[in-house]
C-alpha cells in the first residue's frame, strides 16, 4: 500500500488535511513511519508543516515556549532548560533523541511518552489553532484529537524543586519500566505546601498520582514521614505489561522508586 506525504506552510491547511481518514501528523516519524513500515495499514497519508514557529525554543519571564517539532535533543542542550534536560534526555538514544519531538511525545504510547510524564507534572498546557488546553484534558482526550499540536508552554521550574527519574533495564537507552516526575513546592524547614506527581507506564498515558499528592502534604520528605504517599501510589494505576516487565512488576516497584525519587 501506497503512503502519500504532504508538506504544508500553515497549520491551518494541515489541519483541514488531518480530517481526512488515514491522514496523521508527521513529527519526527519514529513511531508513526515506523508503524507504517512494520505494516499499520490504517496510515495512508502524512502531513508536515514547515512552519518555522513550531521549531521554536522560547525561554521568557518564567515562562518556557516549545514548539511541537522541538526535538528531545534541543531540549537537552539549550543552555537555559537545565531542568528539562534529565526527561529529554531519557528519550532513547542520540539517534532517536535527534528526530523524537515534544508533539510526538504528547501521542506516544506507554512505554513511551517519558518526556510527556515531565511536562504532566509541571502542569504544561498544549497549544493548538483552536486554543489551550491543560496537558492532564489533552492527554485524556489525545485518542480523537484531530489538529496539529503547535506548541506547549509551562512556567520554568525551580531545579530544586522538580524531579525526574526513568527506570530503565537497559543503560542507557533502554525503555522505561517505569517514569515519574514530581514538582514540589516546600516550606523552609522542607514541609511539602504542594506536590504533583505524573507516573509513565502506569496506564497506557501518563498519569497523576493524585493520592499520592495528597498524602505529601504537610509532610518532610524523610522515610517516616512519606511512607502514606508511597502505600498510596498505587491508587488507581493500571501498569501496562509488555516484554520490559510484566503489570504486577510495575506496580510492585513503583513505591520503591517513588521514595528514591523523594529522598533523593
Ligand atoms: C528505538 C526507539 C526507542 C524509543 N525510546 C523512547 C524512550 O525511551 N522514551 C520515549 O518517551 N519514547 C521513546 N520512543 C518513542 C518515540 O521516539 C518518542 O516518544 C518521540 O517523542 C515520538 O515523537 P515523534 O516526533 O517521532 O512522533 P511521530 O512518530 O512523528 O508521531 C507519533 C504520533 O504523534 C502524532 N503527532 C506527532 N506530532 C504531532 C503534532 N505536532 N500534532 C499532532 N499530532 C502529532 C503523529 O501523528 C503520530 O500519531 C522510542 C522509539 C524508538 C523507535
């Protein structure tokens, strides 16, 4: 079967392609030609958009601008996303790292999607033509999304106060077991005044780990006082199983790496 590629200057006209059937967005295309090359049939088309606006890294007033097709490899080394580099940087390997984009990323699939597990927990908000949307109401209505994602914007973090860990069982490059990312504000003395925390492989998409949360409130973050968070880490999680490791494995060592996470 024949697969059609269509290059578009405008995100308005890519968009109006996108509603045809078997019509996807292309990003950097390591999933989406990959599928189409181990036979997904349900792709017949492509559409690109050259816009040069969606390539763009835009470090503000406490505000960090990426464009869709930003690749993970520009994120690790632009000199002022520091905190971003770990998640980036956890997107395969160099080769992969220079073609995977933040769009794509928004779209994969677990055991995909680590960089995407980030920006849930720092709350980012997706841009498209039609207006803004907080990651956590993109992420769960991704499946029917039919426009081009342009952008995503979040507040930069502080470095001491977001963390990200990927565990992985081949090093480097291997794919997750699991992901997570916490941003966490803490009083003086260290008492936690408010926390998110995204999981990756958890579900088929990152997800929050809301009860989790909640019972860091109040709390230092030492093994006595975070244990309730780590018996809650399970709440609601619904680990995937593939040949990295099985559901029951996933879910057993999620508290596990939550608390290095915490007491790191
Ligand atoms: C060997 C290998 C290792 C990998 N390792 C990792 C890993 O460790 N961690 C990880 O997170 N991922 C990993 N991936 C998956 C993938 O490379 C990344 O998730 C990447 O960020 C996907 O981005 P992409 O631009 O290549 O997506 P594409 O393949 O271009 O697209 C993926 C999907 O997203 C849609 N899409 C892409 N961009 C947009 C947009 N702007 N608007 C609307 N829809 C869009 C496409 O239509 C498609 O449905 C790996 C892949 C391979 C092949």
């Amino acid at each position: 079967m024949s697969l059609a590629l269509q290059t578009f200057s405008s995100v308005k006209d890519a968009n109006a392609a996108l509603q045809a059937a078997g019509t996807r967005y292309l990003g950097g295309g390591t999933l989406v030609v990959r599928a189409a090359n181990e036979g997904d049939v349900s792709v017949s088309r492509l559409v690109r958009v050259t816009d040069p606006g969606l390539s763009q890294i835009a470090v503000s007033g406490g505000k960090i601008r990426l464009g869709a097709s930003v690749t993970m490899a520009a994120i690790a080394r632009h000199p002022e996303l520091a905190a971003l580099a770990p998640a980036a940087r956890a997107v395969g390997g160099p080769a992969i790292r220079n073609m995977a984009t933040v769009g794509g990323n928004l779209f994969a699939p677990a055991p995909y999607g680590d960089f995407a597990v980030a920006l849930l927990a720092l709350d980012a908000t997706v841009v498209t033509e039609d207006g803004e949307l907080p990651i956590e109401t993109f992420l769960a209505g991704r499946d029917t999304s039919r426009a081009v994602v342009t952008a995503v914007s979040l507040s930069m973090p502080k470095t001491e106060s977001f963390r990200f860990l990927k565990i992985s069982r081949v090093k480097p490059k291997g794919i997750s077991v699991l992901s997570i990312a916490a941003l966490m504000q803490r009083t003086a003395d260290g008492t936690v005044t408010s926390a998110r925390i995204a999981l990756g492989c958890m579900a088929d998409r990152p997800m929050r780990a809301k009860a989790a949360e909640r019972a860091l409130l109040g709390c230092k973050l030492t093994p006595e006082e975070i244990a309730p968070a780590l018996a809650a880490a399970g709440e609601g999680i619904s680990p995937i199983t593939d040949p990295i490791a099985s559901a029951w494995y996933r879910a057993e060592v999620l508290p596990v790496h939550l608390g290095r996470l915490l007491l790191a």
